[in-house]
C-alpha cells in the first residue's frame, strides 16, 4: 500500500479549516451544540416499600414506580400509552443493565422495562 503525502499546500489547507471551525465553535456554541436553553427533565419515584425485609425489591413495586416514572416523563396518564410515546413497533431496543454486584440492575427492573417495551408493541424478538 503506496503512503499519502502530505503536500505543504494540503497542511496549509487542513489548518486553515480546523481553525476556522475552532472559531465558530468559540463565537456560536449554542448554533452547533445542543441547545442550552431547554431544560432537562427529570423524575423522581419514591416508595418506602419497595424493599422486603430481606432487602430485596419487591417486582410489583419496582414495577409500578417505573411504569409511574415514565408516565411523568411523557405527561400522560395511560401507562401503555406513555411506553408508545417513547418506543415505535418497528423499533429494535437493547436494554443495557448493570452486573456489576455492588449495584447490579435487579432483574425486577429489567422485566419491567422489557414488558414496558413490549406494551408499546415492540416484538419480543426485537427487544435485546
């Protein structure tokens, strides 16, 4: 495989457009970035109850605090309408969970999350 040379005329020419760009991202942030005037959302579940006496989570808590969460995430009251504002059937969903063992994802959750997917008529297959 024959190497590229790097022509003075290509340096001054690559140089030339990076400081350019540097200097857009300087005095237009807010054109090229994400846009910082929008708020984020966040949602806050508590249940007191969700851990047994073993210290375990309880699946029909975790489940109903997620399916609550996302409701208010979305603004709506139909649970199966709120996995529908977030997820398309044609969808392919991979869900990243946590094996770490000092904070692993409970399988509770994960089960939530999946069936939440497949409410808003995801294929089972195409959930991974």
């Amino acid at each position: 495989m024959k190497k590229k040379l790097i022509t003075r005329r290509d340096f001054l020419k690559d140089g030339a457009s990076f400081a350019l760009a540097g200097s857009l991202m300087v005095h237009f942030p807010s054109k090229i970035l994400a846009n910082e005037e929008q708020k984020s959302r966040v949602v806050l579940i508590r249940n007191k109850d969700v851990l047994n006496a073993d210290l375990k989570p309880r699946e029909e808590i975790v489940s109903d605090m997620l399916h609550e969460a996302v409701r208010r995430l979305v603004g709506v009251s139909d649970t199966t309408e709120a996995w529908k504002q977030l997820f398309k059937s044609s969808d392919i969903v991979g869900i990243k969970s946590n094996v770490w063992h000092y904070l692993a994802t409970p399988s509770s959750l994960e089960e939530a999350i999946v069936n939440g997917v497949k409410s808003a008529g995801v294929n089972e297959s195409s959930v991974i």
